[in-house]
C-alpha cells in the first residue's frame, strides 16, 4: 500500500445544509491527512472540466447547475491507500444504496444531491488535484506526532 493523494469535494447541498464540519470529521477519524483545502464557488467551465467524463449523460446539464449552484469544501486527503479508503468512507454513489455508516449512506438519500465527491483511481486523483489546487496551495510534508499511531510505517 502506498501513500497516496485523493481530491474530496463537499458539494453545494452538504455546505447549505451545515454538514462541512460532520463531513470532514469523518475523514480526520478515519485516520487522514489533510494537505489542502479552500471554499470556493466553481465556473461552469471548471465544473465541466472536472466531471468530463460524464459529458453527453443525460444527467450532465443537470449535475453542472448543481454542482455550481453554491459554494464546496474542495480538499485534498493523504494517506496510504487513501483514494480507496476515501472512497469508502464517501459509500456508494446512490445513496438509496450506500451503507449506513458512510457519508452519503448516513446524511443523503438521492443520487443528484449525494453532498460529497471522491475521486475514483489514481489517474482521476491526479487530474483534479490539479485542476482545483495549485502545488504552493498544499501543505508540504506535514508530519502528525500521532500518524505512528495510524499506520505501522
Ligand atoms: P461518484 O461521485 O460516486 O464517483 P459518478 O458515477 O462519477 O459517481 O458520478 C458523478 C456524480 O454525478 C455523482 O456523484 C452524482 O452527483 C451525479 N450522478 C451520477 N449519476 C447520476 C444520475 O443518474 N442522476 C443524477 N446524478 C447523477
Ligand atoms: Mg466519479
């Protein structure tokens, strides 16, 4: 297992309905390390950017409005294995299926309004670390007196 970065959004419906501190405590219990993070209100451009990959969905044009329609938590997690561990902790894609105890499985219940991202692969991670932080805005090489507790080495 190797360390690795994954890039986690709060999106507009877990910042209106007051979830950034519950949501980001999850990742902080599960062991993670934030390296970066800001507030922001993304472009339509930026947001197409960042789900390209679903352009020509049927639910395309839909999730570019909601995902632009207020500001989200944009943050980067490290850790070993962490784009999986991210990933599990986020659940299942649709909520009306996603695990109690997972983020979306415990505050949503609809697809369209699942209030958190986490990039799948390490390709994916790469790609929209880059497009939302630039490297002087991720904290270098922090080191926890408590990460020994976390991971054997
Ligand atoms: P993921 O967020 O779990 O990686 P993806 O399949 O990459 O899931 O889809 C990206 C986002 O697009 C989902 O988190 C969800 O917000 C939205 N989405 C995916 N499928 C649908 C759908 O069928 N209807 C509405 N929104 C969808
Ligand atoms: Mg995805």
């Amino acid at each position: 297992m190797s360390v690795e970065r994954t890039f986690v959004a709060i999106k507009p419906d877990g910042v209106e309905r007051g979830l950034i501190g519950a949501i980001i405590s999850r990742f902080e219990n599960r062991g993670l390390k934030l390296v970066g993070m800001k507030l922001m209100k993304l472009s339509k451009e930026k947001a197409e950017e960042h789900y390209g990959e679903h352009k020509g969905k049927p639910f395309f044009d839909g999730l570019v409005s909601f995902i632009t329609a207020g500001p989200i938590v944009a943050m980067v997690w490290e850790g070993k294995n962490a784009i999986s561990l991210a990933r599990n902790t986020i659940g299942a894609t649709n909520p009306a299926s996603s695990a109690p105890g997972t983020i979306r499985g415990d505050f949503a219940v609809e697809i369209g309004r699942n209030i958190v991202h986490g990039s799948d692969g390490p390709e994916s991670a790469a790609r929209e670390i880059s497009i939302f932080f630039s490297d002087s805005e991720l904290c270098p090489g922090w080191s926890r007196s408590i990460d020994k507790w976390v991971s054997e080495g």
